[in-house]
C-alpha cells in the first residue's frame, strides 16, 4: 500500500471534498455565531466614538446631583479612560478563562453561555443614564469585554472544527468579516441623524442586546462541534449526526477517521493546561508564531486609527462636520476588503496574504507619515493623508484582520487548542490594551513621526511569516503538524500512522507505538 503524501492531501480526498458545495448549516453557523460574537466586538470597539462628549456631559450631570459641585476637568478625563480601556481588561479576564468553559460547555454551549454577558452588559450602559449611575456604564463596559474576550478564543475554534479543509478559511473569514461589520455599524449608528445625539445616545448601547438574543433563538438548533464531540465527549455518534448536517452527506466515514487518525498520533494525552503548552517541545514553534503573530494583529497599528481616527482627521486638515462621514467611509472600506479576502484565502492561503497586508500597512504608514509632516504645504495633501488611512484599513482586513485567529486553530491539534487560544487571547488583550494606553504618549513625543513604531512591527512580522510560516490552506490538522515537526526538532509520525493503523500494525504493536506518540508529545 502506498504511503500518503507528507504535505498535501490525496488528489482524490480534495477533488471529493473541494466539489461539495458549502451547506447552509455550515452557513448558519458561521453567520449567527459570528453575529453574537465578533460582530458585537467590533460594534463596541466604535459604538463609545460618537457620544462621547454626551457621556460625558452625564458625567458632569450625575457628579453635580451627588455631590453639589461641577466635576473637575481632570476627573472627566480619568472617568471616561477607564470606561473605554476597562473593555480591554474585561477582554483578558475573558481570554483567561474562555479555556475552562470550552472544556466544560464545548464551543456552541461558550458562546450561547456569552451571551449572557452581552445581555446584562447592554442593560446596564443602557440604564446607566436613568439610574443616574456612571459606575453602571463602567461596569457594563468590563463586562462587554470579558463577552469579548470569551467570544474571539470560542467563536474561531468553532468554525474552524466544523469547517471541511478546503473552505476552512472561508469559513474563518466570518470572524474578521463581522468584526468590520460590527464596526461599521457603530459608526453608522452612531451618526447625529440617528443614534449620534443626547437624548439617544443610551439606545446605541440597548442594540447591543439583539444580536446576542437572536444568537440565542438560532445557535441551539445547530450543531456542536463534531471534532468536540468525538475526540473529548467521546460521542461518536453525536459526531457523526454533526458531520452530516455541517457537510450535507450521508457518508462521513472519511472525517470521522481523519479526526480518529489525529486522537490516535496523541494517544491518551488530555487537554493539556496553558503551561503543558508551554513546556511541549512538539508545539513550541507553532506557540511562538500565534504570539508574534497575535501581538502583530494589535501593535501593527490599525488599533490606533480606530481609536483616534477623528483626532488624526483633524489634524490632516479636515473639517470637524464631515469627520463623522469620513470616518463612516473607513467602515465600509474595512468591511469590503474583510469580504474580498474571504473569498480569495483559499487561492491565496494565508501565508501570502499575512505578508502582503503586514507589507501593505508598512508602506502606507511610511507615506501616512510623509503626508502628516509636509500637511501644511499644499491644500490637498490631507486628502494623500486620508487615502492612506483607508489603504491601510483595506491592508489591514485582507490578511492580519482574520487570519491570526484561523492560524491559532489550525497551528494545534485537539489538545492543545484551548489552552493556545487562551494564550493568544491573552496576547491580544494586553496588546490591545498596550496601544490604547501609549499611543497617545507616543504621538505626542514622535508627532508625525509615532506611526514609523508601527512600520517596525509590521516589517518584524512580515519578515518573521516569511521565514517561518508554512502554508496551511487545504491541509489537515496533522499536515499542519507535520510541517513543523523539523523546526520543533521532534521526529515526524512514522508511516503506519498516515494509513489505517489495523491495516499495518497488530494490537500489541499499537499500543507500543501508542506509547512511543506519547513520549514524543509530551
């Protein structure tokens, strides 16, 4: 019998695979997943944008009627940099646990658990003003982003375990795509002639509330995850009835001893624990690329141009009345190229294209740098400034905005995987984190000069993919594996272990080679 290719899968299981078009309950479930989850992560990160200066009139309101004196300028200030950066911490109080809940609940029953989360977050910021407490604004933030860090580790384990291989990227895409979109609708949402005024303001956070609820009302009707269910729950049966709803087919006999093939290479190892992961010689390279790529997701700068699109709007020279339109442009540009780049990963894999928008980003920061400097010399170079605000958008959504949480799923086998999504998130969150608390510092010391810090960690991580990365579209889990078995110095799986075990070892020799696998992962 022949022995497998190491790195692409067989012509025939591609050919079977790539024909079946995708089902719409793989549809369903990337669409309203990513509604409850991603999509209110990107709401929230421009909902606050708009009635700032609203929140913060009600601050001045509640300080007077408590304490009998105008709040102090100063403590304005402190009041709303906790209530925008507090939505950073609840993330990485999210990201720190989301690995116990996944283990407990599985990926359908975290997310359907979140949205609790976002239920209680959006009645408390939306009451806040008629309890005349400020402190229910601050507290529904943390809670919103402990919903959000649950939500980016849960939501792409779960696509990217009910995705078939060749569409796995697609399929993944929904989390970058519903992040753009949820960002694009607190921008939008949030305009004077809607939501964007004093007596609305509060009802911009009460929407944050149907999305989570109509998650709830479709989710239970989907399936779990099927690798969930027979690698940890043990419910082969359960597996088999989620393959065939998820694939569209009967015969699922293909996936299911694909996934029994990858349980047997790590024999009895259980979920192992964030510092397991750590020590595992046989992930340490696919553990160090999540957090270079993770923090470069963050520190590549585009967090920067979210938070402080309007301030750097003003100073390119644009007028103060149409800066809520420009800004709405950059949501719809974001949107659209998250789109462009779901549809074009599985040609393109994600390699090519980490690379081309962490290269992309770096030059137009460079450009965005030489128009701020020289903004005053001519009429129109703020608009140069804008166009490269928006090509950095776009740069940024076709590569590094989805594809660091597809990689941290297809980088790990099954019993990794929660513990490195909860190290990824933890990355993401300090980051992000990070570059809402200095940036401001750096711009002020740099000037024009503060986004060159920004091309040096997108040149750092483009070189960085460039040398270490291997492709991962239309691979398996264990192909994946394989490719970093040379530079993790850990001897590939030896050929009776890509064919059918019965078919070329007898009982007492699997067993033996059982133990061996297990030596060599832990």
């Amino acid at each position: 019998m022949a022995r497998p290719q190491d790195n692409p899968p067989t012509h025939q299981n591609t050919t079977e695979s790539g024909r079946k078009p995708i089902t719409a309950c793989l549809l369903n479930a990337a669409f309203f997943g990513a509604l409850g989850s991603s999509y209110l992560y990107g709401y929230n990160l421009s909902v606050v944008n708009a009635p700032a200066l609203h929140i913060k009139v009600f601050y001045n309101t509640t300080w007077m009627e408590r304490y009998g004196e105008p709040i102090k300028e100063e403590t304005v200030t402190f009041l709303w940099s906790i209530t925008v950066s507090i939505f950073a911490i609840g993330g990485l109080l999210g990201a720190l646990f989301v690995s116990v809940l996944l283990r407990i609940l599985g990926r359908k029953g975290t997310l359907l658990l979140n949205n609790v989360f976002a239920v209680i977050a959006a009645l408390l910021l939306s009451l806040g003003e008629t309890a005349k407490s400020f402190e229910m604004l601050i507290i529904g933030r943390l809670i919103m982003g402990l919903d959000s860090g649950v939500a980016l580790s849960a939501l792409p384990m779960y696509l990217g375990e009910i995705s078939p291989r060749h569409v796995r990227g697609l399929i993944g895409q929904f989390n970058s795509i519903l992040i753009c979109l949820g960002v694009f609708t607190g921008q939008a949402l949030g305009l004077p002639e809607l939501l964007g005024q004093g007596s609305r303001w509060n009802f911009l956070f009460a929407f944050m509330a149907f999305p989570a609820v109509l998650q709830l009302c479709v989710l239970p009707f989907l399936p779990e995850s099927p690798r969930y269910l027979l690698m940890e729950r043990k419910d082969e049966a359960g597996a088999e009835r989620a393959f065939q709803r998820f694939l569209g087919k009967e015969d699922v006999s293909q996936e299911l001893e694909e996934v029994r093939r990858e349980a047997q290479t790590q024999g009895n190892l259980q979920i192992v624990s964030v510092l397991q992961l750590i020590r595992s010689p046989a992930v340490r390279w696919q553990l160090i690329t999540i957090i270079i790529t993770m923090a470069c997701y963050q520190l590549c700068g585009l967090n920067a141009i979210w938070y402080y699109t309007n301030g750097i709007l003003r100073e390119a020279g644009f007028d103060a009345n149409i800066i809520p339109y420009i800004t709405l442009s950059t949501g719809a540009i974001e949107t659209l190229a998250a789109i462009i780049s779901g549809l074009v990963i599985e040609r393109l894999g994600r390699k090519l294209l980490l690379i081309f928008g962490f290269s992309a980003m770096a030059v137009f920061f460079s450009l965005l740098t030489v128009f701020l400097t020289f903004q005053d010399s001519a009429s129109w170079m703020p608009y140069l400034s804008y166009v490269c605000i928006l090509i950095v958008i776009a740069s940024f959504c076709s590569g590094p905005g989805g594809i660091p949480f597809i990689l941290t799923g297809e980088l790990f086998e099954q019993s990794y995987r929660p513990a490195a999504f909860m190290i990824a998130g933890t990355v993401n969150w300090l980051s992000n984190f990070a570059v809402g608390l200095l940036f401001p510092f750096i711009q002020e010391r740099l000037g024009s000069y503060a986004f060159l810090v920004f091309v040096a960690v997108c040149v750092t991580g483009s070189i960085y993919l460039f040398i270490v990365l291997p492709e991962t579209k239309n691979k398996t889990f264990m192909d994946i594996s394989k490719s970093f078995a040379k530079i993790n110095k850990i001897p590939p799986p030896s050929p009776c272990h890509d064919m059918e075990l019965t078919l070329c070892m007898t009982p007492d020799a699997k067993d033996k080679d059982q133990n061996v696998k297990m030596e060599s992962y832990l």
